[in-house]
C-alpha cells in the first residue's frame, strides 16, 4: 500500500478473494481481531489516497498467490 502511495498519484484497487479482508477495510466498526492492527494500518493508507477495493473470485488471485509465495520462500521482497 505504501509502494503504491509513493510510486503513483492514481488511484489503487485493491483486490481481494476475501470478502471478509474487504468488508474489514470498507467497515467503520473497530476491529479487534488478531489482525486488527493490520486493517487499522491498511485503513490510514486508505485514507491517503483514493482506495477502490474489489472483491475477486479466487482463481483469478494466482499472481498474487505466486508473489507471496516467492517472498516467502525466498526471503525477499523485492518488486
């Protein structure tokens, strides 16, 4: 969310195959799951800029599975 705040002035679409992910980051109630603090931060980027969240079915999520699978096994996060 950062990388996409600072490399661009456009708005982001975030897209999700988690309903619930999207309901979180589109709800005004304060979450206070495991994951809280995560949405809480997401929710100030959003703030930011111009956020678009779309829900997606989960087979269309194969190139972000891909990345976060990369980054995982091979410790990196580069783009």
């Amino acid at each position: 969310m950062s990388m996409a705040i600072e490399w661009s002035n456009l708005p982001v679409l975030v897209q999700s195959d988690s309903m619930v992910a999207i309901s979180s980051l589109t709800g005004v109630s304060l979450d206070k799951s495991p994951n809280g603090q995560l949405v809480r931060e997401i929710k100030n980027y959003m703030l930011q800029r111009e956020f678009i969240p779309v829900k997606i079915l989960r087979s269309q999520n194969m190139v972000s599975h891909c990345l976060a699978n990369y980054a995982r096994t091979a410790r990196s996060t580069a783009c």
